[in-house]
C-alpha cells in the first residue's frame, strides 16, 4: 500500500501499524511524535493504531542540545 510519510511515497505492507513501521526503522517510541493526516497520535496507541492506503504521516524526532 502506498503512504507519504515525511513527505516522501514509501510502500507499507497492508495491516502495519505505527508501532510496526517505528521498529521496522529502528525508531525509539519515546524519542517521537507520530501525526496522519493532521491528527497527533498518543504514544500508547501506537502499537494498535494501523496505517491505512493513502494516509499522510509525519514522524517528528526530538533532538537534544545546547
């Protein structure tokens, strides 16, 4: 199925959810946002929160500094 995610075409398996595509790019939960098609999606629905074909998904990393 095909998704834009941060912008970019990327071709997801049917039935993946966001707790899925996290591990699959070896993407720590916590250091994330995760938002499809404008909504924000909390961080304890991740794991049950399943992409679907079309869907537009921002992964927003947090970054430390100083």
């Amino acid at each position: 199925m095909q998704v834009l995610i941060s912008g970019e075409p990327e071709e997801l398996s049917p039935g993946i959810t966001v707790g899925d595509y996290l591990k699959s790019q070896d993407i720590n939960p916590r250091s994330v946002a995760v938002e499809i098609n404008l909504a924000i999606i909390p961080r304890d629905s991740y794991d049950t929160t399943v992409i679907h074909e079309g869907d537009k998904i921002e992964v927003v990393m947090f970054m430390g500094g100083g």
